[in-house]
C-alpha cells in the first residue's frame, strides 16, 4: 500500500486556452458533470486508500480555488493543502513536500506523485500499476510510470525500457518529444513507452538523489525547519510560512525530468496499461466529449467539428475545426493544430494583453 500521495496542482494548461487562464487553470475545467480534473485526480487518489494522506501542492495565488475544491473532502481527514510562494517547476515543488514529510517523521514514506490533470478511469488497472510502483520505490528505485504507445506521437517525451527488474524496468533512456520520423520508430521498436509525468518513489531516495544531481536545490529548502501547520475551512495547510518564501526564492528552477529522473542511475519504470489522457491540447480534451450531446450547437453542412461553449453557437459547410468559447473569449482551430495556442498565446503576451490570460 502507498503511504502517502503528492498531487501536483500548479499547472498553467496554457494549451487549453481560453477554458484555462491563468487565475482558473485547466486543472479546475469540469469535464464530468460537476468534477473538475482536480477533483477526479482526488478520488482516484482516495481509491487507492493510502496509509497517510493526500497532499496537494499548487501556486498560494489560487489558494480560494483549491480550498473550494477539497471542501468537499475534509470529511475524510486525508487532505492537505501545501501553498507555493511562487512558480518553481516541479523539482522543487516535490522537494518541499517531501521536506514537509521529513519534519513529520516520515522520510522513509513512498510517495505517489500525480498531475492534477490527468484523466485515467480504469481505477482497478491504475491501483495494479500502482502496487507495482510501490515495491520499486521501496527497494531504492526513483520510479515512472511509462504509457504503452498507441501511436506515434510527437507531443510526448519516450522512455526507453532497460533490463526487467523486479515488478518493472530500469530506464534505458529518456528522449525528448521526437520528431514525426523518429516517433514512427519509437512505436515499431515495442521497447519506448510515452513519460506520463506521474512518479513513485520515497523520501529519502527522492531527496538524496535530488542532493547529488541538484544541490542547489536541496541546500536552498532543506533550510526550511518547521511545517507551520495551520487550518483552513476545515482543510489543513502545511508549510505557508516566510522561511519557505525564502527557500523558493533561493532554489533554481527546475522539472522533476531535468533535475533528478535523468540524471540518476536509480530511476525505473513501470510499464502502464490503463487509459490515460494528459489533456494536453484540445485534440485530446475533444475525447472526453466523445458521445457527450453538445448543448446549444447548430449546424448544416459539417463534418468533423467540436464546439466547447458558453453560448449557442451555429455553424455553417465547415469541417474539422474546434470551437472554444469560454471566459469572454473565442477560439477557433482547425483540427490537428490545437498545439499550437501555446504560440497563440505567447503573442497575446507579447502584445501586453496580459488581461486575455
């Protein structure tokens, strides 16, 4: 059994823009009736019964929207909430909650780390997965989670599948998001898995090899000495302190990839087989509307099209193109290109319409 969960809630979800801005990012979107991704990962989470809690991490500024989304969860007494003083990638964001369990006794913990914006709904495939996971990270192995490939693609970074050891693999490699040419290869080799983003590992193997690949990092929170633990609304809050404000603004910026996963000779991977959608663009949030009757959409003419709205929209002899109109504002995408309203987005804010976002 996992002994505690860390759910990674900062994320900015620039590519699912204009549903997603920056003060009510993708993570808070209601795909399924009236949960949100974050709520979902919260369920998925108390599934998998851990021994301790449910700890989420995300950005103070949206401190009102987190609270609003695990209100409903006090009851359970498995949630807390850690803010961020700012926007420091992934490393670091891991590295003060496992400081957090630290100073709580409970540096020998294996911690399950889960984006807030994933969906995964084979719940009894995803515990499996899970289980296995658990056995690597406590034999010492800094473990991933590698998705089976269903087809080349290019928005994803790869793994490369070593030696079977124990319940998974030792990484190979890792790859940068390839090409169209070299994905094709990935695919047909059988031995690359997509890099889901999701981690399990303890403590104390996270934050020596985090020590050893990225001292500054270490040095910069492992300053921090107390939780400064508090209650909000019935949710209790770790680590909302000024000590950790000058942590952060002492520690470098960084991904859990780049600082850690890369670097170290201990890292493994367990080979998933549940479905699984990081809604990343609006070519993948257009599958969690499949067979969902799009309310207040017209059309005449069509083929191929999406419409996510706030209004009725009507359409008229266009085909394969996704509409988004949510917040005050419109998008219009032919489909296939939905990767590229980061770069739409980008000239938003070089425009200084900093409002738009």
């Amino acid at each position: 059994m996992i002994d505690d969960i860390l759910i990674l809630a900062g994320g900015s979800g620039t590519r699912l823009w204009p549903a997603s801005l920056s003060r009510f990012p993708k993570q808070y979107i209601k795909v399924k009736g009236d949960d949100s991704l974050l709520a979902l990962t919260i369920k998925r989470s108390l599934a998998l019964n851990p021994a301790g809690k449910i700890y989420i991490i995300s950005l103070k500024s949206q401190m009102d929207n987190l609270i609003r989304e695990c209100t409903p969860f006090a009851s359970t007494g498995k949630i807390a909430i850690i803010p961020e003083p700012e926007a420091r990638n992934t490393a670091p964001a891991i590295g003060i909650a496992v400081r957090a369990l630290e100073l709580m006794g409970k540096a020998d913990s294996s911690l399950l780390v889960l984006p807030a914006d994933h969906m995964i709904e084979n719940i009894d495939k995803f515990k499996a997965c899970v289980e296995k996971a658990d056995v690597l990270s406590r034999a010492g192995h800094l473990v991933t989670f590698g998705i089976q490939p269903l087809y080349p693609e290019t928005g994803y970074g790869y793994i490369e599948q070593g030696e079977a050891e124990k319940t998974g693999y030792i990484v190979k490699s890792f790859r940068e998001k390839p090409d169209m040419e070299t994905a094709k290869k990935f695919l047909a080799d059988g031995k690359y898995l997509w890099n889901s983003g999701m981690f399990c590992f303890t403590g104390n193997t996270y934050w020596s090899q985090l020590a050893q690949h990225s001292k500054a990092m270490t040095d910069a929170i492992g300053t921090v000495k107390t939780t400064g633990e508090y209650t909000k609304d019935g949710i209790q809050v770790l680590m909302d302190t000024p000590e950790v404000a000058e942590a952060y603004k002492k520690s470098p910026s960084n991904s859990i990839d780049y600082a850690v996963m890369e670097k170290s000779s201990l890292s493994a991977v367990v080979s998933a087989d549940f479905d699984w959608n990081d809604i990343g663009s609006w070519d993948q949030f257009e599958t969690l509307l499949a067979g969902q009757e799009q309310k207040d959409v017209y059309q005449t003419g069509c083929r191929n099209t999406t419409v996510f709205s706030d209004i009725p929209v009507a359409l008229c002899d266009v085909d394969d193109i996704t509409v988004v109109i949510k917040n005050g504002k419109a998008l219009i995408c032919r489909k296939g290109s939905s990767q590229k309203v980061k770069e739409v987005r980008s000239q938003i804010e070089k425009a200084g319409r900093k409002e738009l976002l």
